[in-house]
C-alpha cells in the first residue's frame, strides 16, 4: 500500500482540490493521512468529511498549530 500525507494549516481555500487530485490521479491502492495543524479555519471540517466518506483517508488533528507535521 501507497501513503500519501498531506499537511495542511488554514488550507481550507486549497484542502478540497488537493485530495480530489490525489484520489482522482492515484491508481492502485493507497491511503491518505492528513494532518491538520490546529487550523482555524474548516480545513479540519473538510478533512473529516473526506475521512467519513473514504475507508483509506485518515485525519490527525493538533489542536494548536506546533509548526511541525
């Protein structure tokens, strides 16, 4: 299996069409992890939602931005 992790702080403008193009563009099997730094904005939201609808998206959220992936 293929990982592919995407790190996001305050992406909400961006987060949506970033793992559209991954899911759209990948072929054979893989997974998404995201980590969303203690955004304050819905990039964390959005996450979520993806994680809801896909078995292989995963979210890890900060709750403070740290900065660090």
């Amino acid at each position: 299996m293929n990982t592919v992790c995407l790190l996001t702080y305050n992406g909400e403008k961006f987060i949506k069409k970033s793992i559209d193009s991954i899911i759209e563009n990948w072929n054979g099997t893989y997974e998404i992890i995201i980590v969303d730094d203690g955004s304050d904005d819905k990039s964390g939201s959005i996450a979520e939602e993806y994680a809801k609808n896909y078995n292989n998206i995963f979210v890890i959220s900060h709750n403070a931005n740290r900065l660090l992936p």
